[in-house]
C-alpha cells in the first residue's frame, strides 16, 4: 500500500498535466474560460505542492535526529505553517473566483458571447 503522501504525488502530478493540456486546448480552442479553468487548476494544484511541503516539514521534526536542530530555530514547531498555507491556498483561489466573476460579468455586457483570446 502506498503512503499518503505518495498518492499525493501522483495527484499533483496528474492535475498539473491535466491543468496543462487545459491551459493549452483553452489557447488553440482561443476559449477564455477553458484557459481560465487550466489556470484555476494550476493554482489548485500549486498549493498542493506547498502543503506537502509544510506536511513533510512537519514530519521530519518529529524525527529524534533532526528535532535539536530544528528546535533552535522554530521554537514553536511547523504546526503554525499549515494553517497559513489553507489561508494562502483559500484567499487565492477566492481571488481566481471573483475574478472570473467580474469577467462573466463584463462578458454578459458586451452581449454575452463570452471573452474569446
């Protein structure tokens, strides 16, 4: 069975390449909202990254070997980074979506045909 992290891995991996061939067919396609969709996942998946990163950290200063030396420098641990990654990770992705808000809005007032690249 694999570990959690590596099936988080495999996740990141499949959604940047997914997001990627998005981003791509939104541009041949000339689609503002299928680049906009590939974009959204990209970010999505970004902050997957970091909060594997701040999960590894978190774990490798449970560890006896590296727990002395981490202490000097984060008396107070990682635990405080992984809330701050969800705040980052839900503050962009809320700015992704009011600002494909706005742009449907602008869209709806030129006629509705939507925003073509």
């Amino acid at each position: 069975m694999r570990s959690e992290q590596d099936i988080l891995r495999i996740s990141i991996i499949v959604t940047f390449v997914l997001a990627g061939v998005g981003v791509g067919f939104g541009l041949l396609a000339g689609s503002a909202s299928i680049v906009f969709d590939g974009v959204y996942s990209l970010m999505d998946a970004s902050m997957t990254v970091l909060a594997l990163i701040v999960s590894r950290l978190i774990t490798s200063s449970m560890a006896e070997a590296s727990r002395a030396k981490l202490a000097r420098h984060f008396t107070m641990g990682f635990w405080h980074l992984e809330p701050m990654v969800l705040g980052l990770s839900g503050v962009m992705l809320m700015g992704a979506a009011i600002y494909a808000l706005i742009t449907a809005i602008g869209s709806l007032d030129v006629g509705g045909a939507g925003a073509v690249l």
